[in-house]
C-alpha cells in the first residue's frame, strides 16, 4: 500500500518518491520541505467508565507532493486570510465595545461567540477562495486525492484525531 513511500525515522513520516505536485499537476518538487506532510489518525483502544473517558491512538505523517509554486500560494493565501479575519474581528469588537452600554448582555455574549465562529470559518473559507483562485487544489483536497490516503481512510484512517 505505500510503496512510493519511505519511513524517515528522523521526522517520523512517510516521504514520497513521486516528485509531480499533486496540487497543480504540472511541476515537480524539488525538496522534501515543499511537502504537505497530512496527519492521519486511528483509534487504537478506547475506554468509556461512567467517571473516566479515554482514547488511545496511533497518528502517522504521509507527505503529498507539492512545488514551492504552489507551497507559496497555500502559505501566503492562509496569511493574507488570517489578516484580513484578524481586521474584521477587530472592527466589530470595537463596534460591539462602543455599544456595550445600548446592548444587553446576553446579546453581547451572543455577538462575541459569533465573532469567533465567524472569524474561524471565514479565515478557512478565505483560504479556501484564495487558493481555488490560484487553480490549484486546496491543502485538504490534494490530501485525499492521493492514492495512499484515501487507501487508508477506507482501512480506518481519518483526517480528525479521535477524542475521548
């Protein structure tokens, strides 16, 4: 199953040996740096006791293929996101702030926590955005275009690291 792959004992990951970007499709990497190295999990014992809950699992790294070209974009597209994200919430609790007074506190309560539901999901979807503008694939979506990982997921590998 992961033959295109070698075990790094250093990094504890698996590299790949194929070089053509899985984002683009079109360039090749020219360091195992431009990697998108996409952690996977499973569940190796789980214990649920009235008082006590816990989970063991097993998390391995497979590196997916990337050109700096498309590194590049998936860094400086989460960075400007972040930013801007970074502006808008501080604009709305200066709003939110100067109206303290006028507003009563369960809607102020309200407001904050959608401001910081509002500020993760806008800066993951502006992300997103960003990079489909580029023409290339997101961090996600070339994740489980690979061979590897998606034979993994449908053994019982997952994307989400379990909790208890």
């Amino acid at each position: 199953m992961i033959n295109n792959y070698s075990f790094n004992e250093h990094y504890k990951r698996f590299e790949p040996h194929e070089t053509k970007c899985t984002y683009c499709e079109q360039d090749h990497m020219k360091s195992m740096n431009e990697c998108y190295f996409v952690p996977l999990f499973v569940t190796n014992d789980r214990t649920n006791i009235v008082v006590y809950r816990s989970v063991k699992y097993s998390k391995i790294l497979i590196g997916i293929p990337r050109c700096a070209s498309c590194k590049t974009i998936h860094e400086k597209s989460t960075s400007k996101s972040q930013w801007i994200t970074a502006g808008c919430v501080i604009v709305a609790l200066i709003l939110l702030i100067s109206n303290f007074m006028s507003i009563s506190p369960i809607v102020s309560v309200g407001a904050i926590f959608a401001i910081i539901f509002g500020a993760i999901y806008g800066s993951k979807k502006m992300t997103e955005s960003f990079v489909v503008g580029q023409d290339i694939y997101t961090l996600e979506d070339g994740a489980e275009r690979n061979d590897v990982v998606r034979d993994l997921i449908l053994a019982g590998w997952s994307f989400t690291q379990p909790s208890a």
